[in-house]
C-alpha cells in the first residue's frame, strides 16, 4: 500500500506544537496529539478529554480551508488508523478504517475488482475527512462522497462506540457530520465495478460553454470546466464511463509528468508569483495559461483520470447554487471580476452534482452546480472571496464546508431543511460537546 506524501509529526504539530492546514489558512496549538491504533485507543483519548471538562478534535489531513479540524485542545491524528477491515464482494462494499487516505483507497479496492463511484479532483484527505466536510466530484448522476457511505462506526461524546448502518436514520447525519457527532474510526461505502473513463481535455470558446453548460452537464457523465479571468476560452473536462474490460490508453509517464507536474504545477506556481511580484504581467500570463493548458485525450482507469497531484497551495472559496442558475450566478461573478483590480492567476471552476438527502449536504434536496474561485495562499484573498460570496448568496448559495466562508448557524439554519435534525443528533451524540472547536461554533452553535 502506498503510503507518499503522508504528513510526518512535525507537519501535523509543526513547530512547538503548531497545528496548520494545507493551506495555511487555519492554525492551532493542541494541548496534547494522540495518534491511536485501535477503536479502544481513540475510545479512551475521548473519555479522557471528556472527563476533564475538554474537547477533542480529529485532525484529518489538514486538506480543509476552513477550521473545521482546528483543535481546540486535544488533537486525535489519524495516521494509525488506515487500511482495509472486511470487504463484501457480492454487494460490492468495502470498509475502511476511517484515517485511510483516498489515494490509498485504489490499490485496497483493485483485488476485487471494485472502486468508487465517483471522486473529486484531490486524493491527499482521508476517508473520514473527505465524507465529512461534503467533498464531491461532478457528474449529475453522482452525489457527493458522502452518498457512497452506506454504514459507519464512530465514537461518541462519552466514548462509547456505536455503529450506524444502512438503514438507519442517523446515517443521513453521521455521513456528513462536521466531526460534530463524534470520531468516525470506520466507514462503510457503496462500490461499484472497476470502469474506466475516456477523458477528453479542451479548450473552447466561453460563451458556447456557456450557453451549453445545462444541456452538457445532463447528456456527459463527467464535465467541468475552468476560467481563467480576462479570457474568452475555457478549458473543458469530459469524463464518459466505460466497464473496466474497456481499452485504455493512458498518459505516459512523460506526458503525464510534463502536463501535470511541469505546467500544472510548477508554471502555475511561476505564473503566480511573477503575477504577484509584477500584476502588469498577469493578464499576459492568464492568456498563456488558457493556450498551455487543457488539451489531450486520454483513457484510464478511473482513479488515473479522476484525480490530479496539486503542490501549489492556494486558498479556495466554493458555493453551491441550484443547478438552473449556475450560469447565470456564473456570469454575475464573471462581471463582478471585471470591475475589479484583483490580480487573479488561478482559474474559475465549474463543476454539477445530484440532489441528496443528507442534512448537512450543499446538495440537499436539489441538482446543484458548483463554482469555486481559488486564490495563491500568498495573495491577498479576503475581499475577492468575500464579493463572491455576496454574490453567490444573492443565488441560493451554499458555502462548502471545508472552504472560506464567513456564514453562521442562522444562515444555516434557514438553508437546510434537515438543519434542526442534525442540531438534536448532536444532542444526542455529544451533549458535552467534547468535539466542539470555534468553527462549529459559529456553524452549529454552542
């Protein structure tokens, strides 16, 4: 099993016992890091937090804007709770210890032919972190990846362990909980068959992108597409499925190498520097950008096409409006940017995902497009994200909960029909709230 890029003591404490984010838009000072191996071990960190009037948080993998996993005194790491517990083959499920990073999920799931459904672009989180804070991918016939959870087993506020299975009621909170319910340690997800995916990359012109964008999202299995501000292209992502018997006709190491490490990664972090040091560049570097970038087609397994390896780190904002308005919210912000000076190097992203059930999903109860504007984690992002986020509200907007934000536990409230249901779960499962740390207490409430 694959175990690169997994964070070391000092990324998950840094120096003195700092705790910071991917992004580094969140930091802390946990009192104390517990790094647990079994369901006993975490069932007796909270007890001990508990009992002595504190509060535990698990850190996941720090991939979170947001500071949903900051703690606020203990910190649970998750770096000994991964890899394989029971498979069912002919139901095509698998669970998983919930620290489990997706990146490792291929080569666990592969033997038996199976994978997940869907995945969003990044595979560095863990299992429990991703379902948690509402990741999702795109593609009108797949929920986010909390959808695929179909049984869970966490520990409570007093450190008891239960187990949540499909079926039951609880599971349409415990599957995207914030962490406010407890500490997932196992998660049970809905497979499918190994497939394969045909991608093609390209670029086109904006306005037939988006005078297409309902229509292409309801006849494609997989598409976005990404904005770079001051141009009139954009670059396109069509994924079509295929059963895993399918050809493939991967990326070589080179090719994908130069695509996605070389211009990817490493010009994006150029442009943007360059763009930052001297912003007269930036127009010309955004339109060098949108020729580079964007063009090939490829076919793979699934998990190959799916996710990309980002270094570079930005900061992210991403709201989910109702599918309908997505272009019209769209190009509400595409004029919001023109009126501004903001030096923007990094691409507007557009992706749609089904209606859900879940309480606390951005999808609940409705298709949703998704547009997510980033910025370099050197930049100044505070004015530019909170516009956008003005506009986007003015939408019927829904803020992901793993990126910036500013909304409180009144926006909530009236966004989420099924908000008052999770608020009595967490009475429920943690009266004492031993996982509460200040981002679910403006979210959720004290």
């Amino acid at each position: 099993m694959s175990r690169r890029w997994l964070p070391s003591l000092e990324q998950l404490t840094a120096r003195g016992g700092e705790w910071r984010n991917w992004g580094r838009t969140q930091s802390a000072f946990p009192s104390y890091t517990a790094r647990p191996g079994t369901i006993a071990e975490v069932a007796a960190a909270v007890r001990r937090a508990a009992e002595r009037g504190g509060t535990l948080k698990a850190l996941g993998a720090g991939h979170s804007f947001t500071a949903v996993s900051a703690p606020r005194d203990v910190a649970l790491s998750p770096e000994h709770l991964r890899g394989l517990v029971a498979v069912d083959a002919g139901a095509k499920r698998v669970t998983l210890r919930a620290g489990t990073r997706l990146f490792e999920v291929p080569a666990i799931l592969a033997p038996h032919g199976l994978a997940m459904p869907n995945l969003g672009d990044i595979d560095r989180q863990t299992v429990a972190g991703a379902i948690s804070t509402g990741t999702h991918g795109t593609g009108l016939a797949f929920g986010g990846l909390a959808t695929q959870v179909v049984g869970a087993t966490l520990v409570d506020g007093a450190g008891d362990v239960i187990t949540v299975g499909d079926g039951d009621p609880r599971l349409a909170g415990v599957a995207l909980g914030l962490g406010a319910l407890g500490v997932l340690v196992e998660v049970t997800l809905q497979c499918v068959e190994a497939f394969v995916l045909d991608a093609l990359e390209a670029p086109q012109p904006l306005d037939e992108v988006i005078d297409g964008f309902l229509d292409t999202v309801r006849a494609t299995d997989h598409y976005e597409f990404y904005w770079f501000p001051g141009t009139d292209v954009a670059l396109t992502k069509t994924n079509t499925r295929h059963p895993g018997s399918h050809r493939t006709e991967p990326l070589s190491p080179a090719k994908r190498l130069i695509d996605d490490r070389v211009v990817g990664n490493e010009a994006l972090r150029a442009m943007s520097e360059l763009g930052r040091a001297v912003p007269a560049f930036t127009p010309g570097l955004v339109r060098f950008a949108a020729g580079a970038t964007g063009n090939r087609r490829f076919s793979d397994v699934s998990t190959g096409v799916f996710t990309t390896r980002r270094t570079v780190r930005f900061r992210e904002s991403e709201w989910a409006v109702p599918l309908a308005q997505t272009m019209d919210a769209f190009a509400a912000l595409r004029s919001l940017v023109a009126q501004h000076d903001w030096n923007i190097t990094f691409p507007i992203e557009v992706r749609a995902a089904a209606a859900d059930e879940l309480m606390l999903s951005t999808a609940a109860g409705r298709e949703s497009g998704y547009i997510a504007v980033h910025r370099y984690y050197r930049d100044a992002d505070t004015e530019y994200f909170r516009e956008v986020e003005a506009l986007m509200l003015s939408f019927g907007g829904r803020p992901h909960w793993g990126k910036m934000h500013t909304r409180d536990a009144d926006f909530f409230r009236a966004a989420y029909p099924r908000f008052g249901e999770f608020l009595a779960l967490r009475e429920q499962f943690d009266p004492h709230r031993v996982f509460a740390n200040d981002y679910l207490d403006s979210v959720l409430g004290k």
